[in-house]
C-alpha cells in the first residue's frame, strides 16, 4: 500500500458515501505527505493569539497518510529517533507539525516542564 487513512476511534462519518469523498479527495490532491483538515471549532478562541503555530496549524489525526512520500517518510523516522525522549509524550499529529514549524520557520517548540 502506497498510503493509509487514519480515523481516530471518536470520529464518527455523518455523510452519505464519505470513502468516495475521500478517495476523491486523494486524486485531487495528490502528491501529498498528509492529507486531512485542522481543527475548526471555537474551544480555542479565549486564549488564541497565546498558542504556538504548529498547534493552529496542525493536521488532525484524522488522515491520509501517504506512506510513499519522501516528507512522511523523514517525519515518521524522526518520530522514532525520539521515541526515549520527552518528545514522545507529544501526540505524534501535533509533534509533526512542530516539526514541519521547525524546519519551515525556525521555530523550536517549548516542552513542558
């Protein structure tokens, strides 16, 4: 297989024929590394302009992961490197945006205490 998608065990499909969206959506936008939406709520609205950009920005876990492509490939890897360090208590969604923020714009992410 060339790639995956990821449901999270809390997301529940509510349109009609949503695979076929979805397979539509990876012709349409292929090649990509990850595919899927960010969040879109009002949870956040409080205390906005105080949280990170990889956070705004990232990709839910709610995916397409294209497991050919050559960014996850390094993202994935990355991953593993960091598996034994404070690192890994980062939901991985989140932490590969950080990473891409890191790389992209220099940003280096604060780790809780």
């Amino acid at each position: 297989y060339d790639g995956f998608y990821l449901m999270e065990g809390d997301s529940v499909p509510v349109k009609n024929y949503w695979l076929d969206v979805i397979l539509g959506e990876i012709k349409a936008y292929k090649p990509f590394a990850v595919l899927g939406a960010q969040y879109d709520g009002d949870k956040w609205d409080a205390f906005y302009e105080d949280i990170p950009i990889s956070l705004l920005h990232h990709t839910n876990g709610n995916g397409i992961y294209n497991t050919s492509h050559p960014l996850l490939e390094r993202l994935t890897g990355q991953l593993e490197v960091e598996a034994p360090c404070p690192y890994n208590s980062i939901p991985y969604d989140y932490r590969m945006s950080q990473m891409w923020v890191e790389g992209t714009l220099g940003i280096v992410p604060d780790l809780a205490p």
